[in-house]
C-alpha cells in the first residue's frame, strides 16, 4: 500500500528511502519533497480532511506521517 502511494504521488526512490528519516524525526519533513509531493497527492484526492490542509485542526505534516503509518 504505502509503495503504491509513494508511486502515485510521484515520489522518487530517494524520496522514499527517506521517509523513515522523517518519521525518526532526523531529517525534517515539512517542507521536503517528500512533503510537498504527498500533501498534493493526499489534498487533491481529497482523503486530507479540508481543516487539516489549511492546518487549522491538525499540523499537515503530522497528519501524513500518522496516516501512512510512520508516527
């Protein structure tokens, strides 16, 4: 599952070799490819709540990491 999204987002291998730096906290993620990628793949397919995208019930960050399972 998490490969499939990866995919559709458009990640690129390097994206997602780190991806469990961000979850560790080592590396940041807001602002990453990474993030910029999966918070258009996650708002434009409409599964990020509205209030969350616009960060006024939940951090978007946070909100992907928990998501895909990594926090």
């Amino acid at each position: 599952m998490l490969d499939e999204i990866y995919r559709q987002a458009g990640l690129t291998d390097d994206d997602i070799n780190r991806m469990s730096s961000y979850a560790e906290g080592k590396d940041e993620f807001y602002g990453s490819e990474a993030y910029g990628k999966l918070f258009d793949y996650f708002e434009g397919s409409g599964e990020m709540p509205y209030g969350v995208a616009k960060c006024r019930d939940e951090a978007p960050d946070d909100w992907i990491l928990e998501y895909l399972g990594l926090s």
